[in-house]
C-alpha cells in the first residue's frame, strides 16, 4: 500500500505575541525539540483520521482540526484528485493549543505528505500559500509568522507582509520553555485584542494601541540587544539583565493586553523569584507555554524542577539560548 510522509516542528516566539498581528515587527526561532509527523495511505469510502485528539471519520472531526479539513478538502480540489480518500495518522510530540506553533506544524507536515503522495513537487509558494489558508481557519487573523518560521525551518526577523529576514544570534544564556499544562486559546486571545484595538471606548482603543507600540519597540531593543551579544565575561552580566528587562517590560504589555492568565502569571512570578533574568508568555496567551531567561544550564534546571515540585507546570524543555538549532538538552 502506498504511504507518504511528511514532517514539521514546533516554533518560539520570542517577542512580538499579538502586536505582529498589527504590523510591528517580531522575533520567532524553530523549536526543534517538539515536531509532528503525518503518513498518508489510501481508504475506502471515506477519508480518516487517527491521532491523540481524534481517531474517526474526517466529517465528524473536532472543531481543532478545522484547518486540517479545510486543508485535505482545498488540496484535493485545486489537484483533481477529489475521488482520493485518505487514511491520516498524526504523531506529535508538539502539545495542542500551547502556543508552540502545533497547528502550524500540521498544516505543513500534511502538506508535505500530500505532495508526496500525489507524487508533485512542492514549492516554497506554494507551502505557505495552504499553510496561510489554514492558519486563517484556525486563528482568524493570523499574521503569517508561524507559518514562516514552521515552513522555513529558520529563525526570523519578521513583520507581517513587509520583512522576513534570516536572524542568526547566539548568546551564552539558557532558554527554560515550560508547558502550563492548560490550553491556550489563540483564536479567542487575538479576537479580544481585536476588540480593545477598534474599541469604541477611546480609552481603551488608546491603552491597546500604546501596549501594541509598545511591544513592536521592545522587539527591536532585544534584536539590538541580541546582535551586541558578547563573550566578554566583564560585560556579560550587564548585557544579561538588559535582555531581562527587555523580556519582563514584553509580559507587563501582554498583561496589559489581557492574554496573560493566573497560571501563567503564577509560574512566571516564581521563576522571577528564583533567579529568572526574564520570563514571559509565548504565542497567544490565555494559557499555553511560557519561557524563562536564565544565565547557567544549572539555574535552568534547578528553576524547572521547582516549578514541577510546585505544580505549576506540566512539562519543560531547557536548551542554549541560542538561533543555531534550538534542541532540548533536557525534557521530562
């Protein structure tokens, strides 16, 4: 039986969540740690699907896997083969609706797969094309970053519809991405931005649009910072509290922006408390993922532990802070 395969990792915004939605620029790196992977094979009757989330028929699917349906039904159509009727096996290791790029990651993969399947050759345009439809169905509004990073498989300076550059940095610093455990709803999080920004409150249209500047200045402050990185051990504690202030100033707009949530907030908090440089949400918010900027592998991996001990996360990857492949030194 013929099978095809296709395959897709995770992503990291480093800053920029939700303002990119808006037209200021962001910082997002592929998160090689977690990936997904899709095998196509022909069925009967019927297309299906078997995952984690789902195992069944693609018409009864779940309201999650929306983009993926809309996906399967559009390649079909613009490729003729709208009689192929398909076996869909998902393997991920990318936890759903933690703001990590998940969705992203499966519209690529399965395209990827379909390509092969139907035996054509995939271009680039074309992969961002499907993936940008996708997303729309999932998110609403998406500005096209995860897919980019997801697609591409680089790190990127972004800004929706105007830059998409290669941004290499390295720094001697650990990142500590932790999984709260609960959902995030990006859908939801960028619908209420949204509102506040076209709200007919003239107060809070003003707040909104201030935090959203906001956080497009403090992109460009940690590219700066970023590429001033040093190895000079004088300045390196300096250099190291600048990109800490830089990440907390990101999550006091975010708070502001109202896609912060208590377990977020409660995990960042303690992480602060505990020897964290910085630490902040990633993606939309309202749950999900956040990470935490820390200057040894040591404090890394002691913060993590605590926060398993209290409970406030469910899952951690640890890995250099660093464009160059960000992989997992250590995830439990």
């Amino acid at each position: 039986m013929k099978e095809a395969v296709g395959q897709a990792h995770g992503k990291i915004i480093l800053m920029g969540d939700h303002s990119v939605v808006y037209g200021s620029p962001s910082i997002a790196v592929p998160f090689q740690a977690a990936n997904i992977r899709v095998t196509l094979a022909a069925a009967g009757n019927h297309s299906h699907i078997i995952s984690d989330l789902y195992e069944g028929s693609v018409t009864d699917a779940p309201e999650a896997l929306d983009g993926l349906v809309g996906l399967l039904n559009l390649l079909r159509r613009d490729h003729d083969v709208e009689h192929y009727h398909l076996m869909i096996t998902i393997a991920s290791s990318i936890p759903i609706e933690r703001g990590l790029g998940s969705s992203a990651a499966l519209s690529v993969a399965f395209i990827r797969a379909f390509y092969h399947y139907i035996d054509q050759p995939l271009s680039e345009e074309a992969l961002l094309h499907y993936t940008d439809y996708a997303e729309t169905i999932t998110h609403g509004n998406p500005s096209g970053l995860d897919a980019r990073v997801t697609a591409l498989n680089q790190p990127l300076f972004f800004k929706k519809n105007t830059i998409q550059e290669t941004f290499h940095f390295h720094t001697p610093y650990w990142l500590l991405v932790c999984d709260t455990g609960v959902p995030g709803h990006t859908k939801e999080a960028v619908a209420l931005v949204r509102r506040h920004y076209e709200s007919h409150h003239p107060a809070r249209q003003k707040a909104t649009h201030r935090a959203i500047q906001t956080l497009g200045d403090l992109v460009l402050q940690m590219r700066q910072t970023l590429l001033d990185a040093t190895s000079d051990q004088e300045h390196i504690e300096s250099h190291a509290q600048l990109l800490g202030r830089i990440v907390n100033a990101a999550q006091t707009e975010l708070r502001a922006l109202q896609v912060s949530s208590p377990e977020l907030d409660e995990g960042i908090n303690l992480a602060l408390e505990h020897g964290a440089l910085g630490a902040k949400l990633t993606g939309g918010g309202q749950g999900g993922c956040f990470y935490a900027l820390v200057n040894s592998q040591g404090l890394g991996e002691t913060l993590a532990q605590r926060l398993k001990d209290q409970q406030l996360i469910r899952d951690f990857w640890l890995m250099p802070f660093s464009s160059e492949g960000l992989n997992p030194n250590i995830s439990k």
